[in-house]
C-alpha cells in the first residue's frame, strides 16, 4: 500500500475541518509528512478552493463548523468538484434519513463524535488502502 502511494511522488494530500483540526499536530508527526500533508480550512471557500485545485485526495469534514451551508449541501458541491475524492464526515447525528442522504452523496464513512485519534487514524489507513487499490486498477 504505502509504496504504491510512494510512488506518486507525493504525500496523501487531507482537507480537515473541526474538530479533525485538534488532531493535526499528531497526525503530522504520527504518520510523517512523506506519507500525508494536512490542510486545515476554516471556510467553506477554502474547502472548495483546495478541492477544485486538485490539492487534496481526501476529506474530513465536521458537520459542527459553523458554514453557510450544512454539511450535506456541502458534500453536494464537493461532488460536482470530484465525484470520488474520499469524504468522512463526523458527527452526532444518528437520524437515518440524514445518514441515507449522507450515502446517496457518497459519503465515504461517517464517524461518531467525539472524534478519537485512534478512529482518525483508521480512516486514514482505508483512504490510503482504496486509493491504493484504484492506483493498482489504473495501471
């Protein structure tokens, strides 16, 4: 897995938000800059803008940041960017008719709050794992 990633050349670009955001400092020096380059956006501008600039292979957006637009309608626009970049969305919602629009979007996990280190970190580990696998089918 990680050689494949290895050879793009380049680290596993991750957007985070929220509270993901508390855990950027461990995850740089946890996972190391070779293997991941955080970005850390506090508008939704900013979100679109790494998106729509090809900067980022995945997201981890936290439905608590105060935007204009809720995480949903979010994740719609982040669509029309980038039909398959990776989305994990943390949460405290548990309604099912959120969490079935959340997938008809999707979404590429949807993680409880608190947001742990150790969940962050798996999810990571399975982004990388699925792109490893779409690099394998490209090639």
């Amino acid at each position: 897995m990680v050689a494949s990633l290895n050879q793009r050349k380049e680290p596993l670009g991750l957007v985070i938000t929220g509270e993901a955001g508390t855990w950027q400092p461990a995850l740089e020096r946890i996972v190391g800059p070779q293997w991941l380059r955080t970005y850390m956006v506090s508008s939704q501008k900013q979100l679109l803008q790494v998106v729509e600039a090809g900067m980022v292979d995945a997201a981890v957006l936290d439905d608590q940041a105060e935007w204009e637009l809720d995480i949903l309608q979010l994740l719609r626009m982040i669509r029309r960017l980038d039909a398959l970049l990776p989305v994990v969305i943390v949460t405290g919602r548990r309604d099912r008719r959120w969490l079935e629009d959340a997938l008809r979007l999707a979404v590429f996990s949807v993680v409880a709050r608190p947001l742990e280190l150790e969940e962050l970190l798996r999810q990571i580990q399975r982004i990388m794992t699925r792109l490893d696998e779409m690099l394998h089918q490209g090639q």
